[in-house]
C-alpha cells in the first residue's frame, strides 16, 4: 500500500506538467551559450545541446557539459592572465 502512494505522489508533478507545461529554472551555467535547466515541478533537466536547442540532460550530456564546464573555466582563466599580462606590459 505504501509503494503505491509513493507513486501517485511522484506521478502528480509529471501530470501538471504535461498540462500546464514545465517551469524551468537555470540550475547552471555551463558557458556563455550552454546552461543546464531543471523543471521546479517536476526535476525534469534540459541542457543546451551545440546547436542551441534544447534537450533532455541525459548522464551522455551531463558528462559533455562537465567538460565543457572545465574547458570554459580553464580558458576564462588564461584570458584573466593574458589581461595582467597586458596590463603589467602596458604600465611598464
Ligand atoms: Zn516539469
């Protein structure tokens, strides 16, 4: 009995879903153009794929993203040190 209102329960977010539509939120940003959304109703994930569509976050995209996360991070960080760089040339 208990396994079977534990389903309705988790079923309900679902079906207000498919009625009035998911009520996505950002839940990261992966780079400037990939971000990952996570429905607040249901927890259903969304990401970005190389086109700009979106689609589900699958554990394939969810490793891609992870990825692209560090590279973005990695790059972000040598432009930062390529600005001292320029910055300390310029003023020396
Ligand atoms: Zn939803």
């Amino acid at each position: 009995m208990m396994k079977q209102t534990n389903q309705k329960t988790a079923i309900i977010p679902h079906f207000l879903c498919s009625v009035l539509g998911h009520k996505y939120e950002v839940s990261r940003q992966v780079t400037y153009h990939v971000k990952e959304y996570k429905c607040k109703k249901c927890s259903k994930e969304l990401t970005t794929d190389c086109n700009g569509d979106l689609i589900e976050l699958t554990p394939k995209y969810r490793e891609i993203n992870s990825i692209l996360s560090r590279i973005h991070l990695k790059r972000q960080a040598r432009i930062r040190r390529e600005e001292l760089l320029t910055a300390y040339k310029m003023s020396s």
